[in-house]
C-alpha cells in the first residue's frame, strides 16, 4: 500500500505543477471556508489542492473531515481562489459532488498554507 501511495502522491504532484494558469487580474484578498463532498478523501484531493494553492501564493489549510469530506480555508486574491476552486472541482480523479463556501474574515497572522493531518 505505501508503494501505491508514492505513486499515487508523484502523479498528483506533477498532475497540480503541470496545470496552466491564465493571466490573473488583480483582485481584493478573501478567506473563504469551503467543504469539498463527494469522492474526495484517498484520491490525492487535499496533496492536489495544497499544491496547487502553493504554487498560486495563497495561505491557509486543508484537512480531511470524519464524514468523509475535505474542509479549507484560503486565503489570497479571490480570482486565484476561484480558480483554485474551479480545478478541484473539475478533477478526474475525484468526484465533488458538493462544494460549499463561506466567506470568512482575512487572517492577518502571516501563516503558510498547511495540511492538517
């Protein structure tokens, strides 16, 4: 099983370094709290989503919820988290079936964006 994982968290990897981002226009900074349902928990989604976000400079976190779904914060310029919403969303490889955001008040504590585990 730990074999599949590596291969598994390698393609994910390179699946989120390899997605092409438009040209973004500058937009106002948000946190948005949002819950990812569906087929999303031991598909790579939240090594897919923190990837991604990384590479667009956004803050927060990502973890797996008990009822079987993945809860975020982001935080960054609200075209780079619509599009980071737009991907997750679009997956293969997961099925969100439900994607449920709430804006919530920006983090001024500098934080990076992390996976709880």
């Amino acid at each position: 099983m730990n074999a599949f994982k590596r291969l598994r968290d390698a393609y994910v990897i390179w699946h989120a370094n390899s997605i092409h981002f438009p040209e973004f226009d500058s937009s106002i900074i948000v946190r948005k709290k949002v819950t990812f349902s569906g087929r999303v928990q031991k598909v790579g989604f939240r090594l897919e989503l923190f990837t991604i976000a990384q590479r667009l400079k956004l803050t927060g976190w990502v973890k797996n919820l008990e009822d079987g779904s993945v809860e975020a914060e982001l935080q960054g310029e609200e075209s780079k988290v619509n599009f980071l919403l737009k991907s997750m969303k679009s997956l293969k490889r997961a099925s969100v079936k439900k994607c449920d955001v709430i804006n919530i008040p920006i983090s001024n504590n500098g934080e990076d964006l992390t996976i709880v585990r």
